[in-house]
C-alpha cells in the first residue's frame, strides 16, 4: 500500500513540476511579445534566474544544505550546468519564434536522442522494438516540421538543439562520480544557466515596467517549483512509473498556446507529437522491461 501511495504521490508531484515549468515559459514569452526582439530573452532570463537562486538558496539553507564550496568547486556541476544554459537558450529561441505547444513536441524528442546516445557512448544493444521507436520518433519530427511547407522557416532546429543538449546533459550526469544532492544540482544549474545569460545581457540592456519584473518573480516561483517538484518526484517514485507523465507538458502548451497566444495546433502537429509521444513511451516501456530503468 506504501509503494502504491509514493507512486501516486510521485505521479502527482510529476504534473505539477511539468505544470510549474511550462507555466514559468509561458510567462517568459509573454514579456518577450512586449518587444519582440530575441535580445530581450537574455536579460528576462537572467532576472527571472536571480529571483529562483534566492528562492533556492532559502531552500537550501533551511535544509543546512547550503555549502557554497561544495557546490561551486565541482567541475562536474558546472559541466552539467553549462549543458543546461545551451538547452535553455536554444528552447526559449525556439519558443520566442514558433507555435508554443510545437516548441514541447520536438523537445519530446530528448528521450528518443537519449537512447540513440546509449548505442553510440554506451555500446548498449537495441532490438527492433526500440529501433522502430527510434525511427517512429524521428518520422514524427518529419511530420511537424512538414518539409513540403517549413511555414517558420528553419526555426525548428532551435527546440531540437535544445533536446540534443538536454541528452547529453543527461549522458554526462549519468558518468558522474560525485555525490550531490539534487537540490545542490538543481541550485548550480539555475546559477551557471543565470550567469550565462546574464553575461549575453551585457550586449543590449531594457529596462522594465513594475508589472513585467511582477510577471518575472512570478516566473521565478513557477521556476523553481518546477525544481523542487522534480526533485521530489525522484524521492518518492520509480522513474518507470513517472517519466510517462512528462509528456504532460505538451497538453499544458497547447492550452497557454491557445488561450495565451492565439495558437491552434495544425493536423501534422498533433499527428507528428502523437508519433513522437508513442515513440517515448514505447521506449521507456520496454526499457522498463529490460531492467533499465525501475
């Protein structure tokens, strides 16, 4: 009944997290319609990430796990950090210049490049279920970007760089040796990912009404939520039983999309996310199967 009780628990925890980032996107975008220049999402994340380490760190120091030097020293966290500011750049590229719910579809497609990322470093043996998942996942990225028409130009690449960034941050967090806490990973993320973008904002400064740096703490929370409930989820659940319920965030960018935007998802959209989706789950099912992940 306990292990029943942390799956649901975890499962909920999950959506949340996956409800807290997307909205925390949304937001992003919505200051970034007020300018339309893609400079602008320099300094709006690198404020919006001020706002969460303070947060985080409040977190961290009321769980005595607040130690500067052991978070800071290690090259392997900032690595990781690194990884993570590339992705963030390119998602939110991606999201200043295509259809909100569409920028989520090709990021889906990280678990898919993940896995193609395990028989390349990691020498690791695919059947055909997992290569036809593979090659499923790839035709739905075919059937969103739609090559006939390419209505947003060459754009796409921006969320597929992103997903291509997110692999590798996963593949190097699996080679690391040192032993953190996720909160301390989480914390050093946001902080190499804010300084990152705070060093691009030297570029071009804007200075902003009190209601956009209102929306940009208000992101900040959503922001950090959204790290606290991943975390959260890894504690209380098996990957297995949570990871399907990522894909959550597709329905949450397609409802800000509409309601936020003015965006309504075509037919090879939804047809492609729906391929890409399947593809995701079929590969984490059988992964399920083979003991890879519990």
């Amino acid at each position: 009944m306990k292990k029943f009780n942390n799956e649901i628990t975890g499962i909920f925890y999950m959506l949340i997290a996956q409800f807290s980032f997307a909205t925390n996107d949304a937001l992003v975008k919505l200051i970034y319609q007020n300018y339309s220049e893609l400079l602008i999402l320099n300094q709006v994340i690198f404020i919006r990430g001020l706002f969460a380490l303070l947060f985080m760190a409040a977190i961290l120091y009321y769980k005595k796990l607040l130690d500067f030097r052991t978070i800071f020293i290690s090259k392997d966290l900032n690595i990781r950090g690194f990884l993570e500011a590339l992705a963030c750049l390119f998602f939110f590229l991606g999201v200043a210049t295509l259809p909100f719910a569409k920028v989520y579809i090709l990021l889906s497609l990280a678990p898919i490049i993940l896995t193609l990322f395990g028989i390349i470093f990691f020498n690791e043996k695919v059947r055909w279920v997992r290569w036809g998942a593979i090659i499923l996942g790839f035709s739905g990225v075919v059937v969103v970007i739609n090559p006939a028409k390419l209505e947003y130009g060459f754009y796409f690449i921006f969320p597929l760089i992103s997903a291509l960034a997110l692999s590798l941050r996963d593949v190097y967090t699996k080679k690391m040796k040192s032993n953190f806490h996720s909160l301390q990973i989480a914390f050093i993320t946001c902080f190499v990912v804010t300084i990152f973008f705070g060093v691009l904002s030297f570029y071009k400064f804007y200075s902003f009404s009190s209601f956009e740096l209102l929306v940009l703490i208000v992101a900040s929370i959503f922001l950090s939520s959204g790290y606290i409930f991943a975390v959260a989820t890894i504690k209380v659940a098996m990957v297995s039983t949570t990871s399907t319920f990522r894909y959550s965030v597709i329905i949450w960018g397609i409802v800000y999309g509409y309601f936020m935007f003015n965006e309504i998802p075509k037919l090879n959209t939804f047809i492609g996310g729906l391929m890409i989706i399947l593809s995701g789950l079929i590969i984490i099912l059988r992964e399920k199967q083979i003991g890879k992940i519990k």
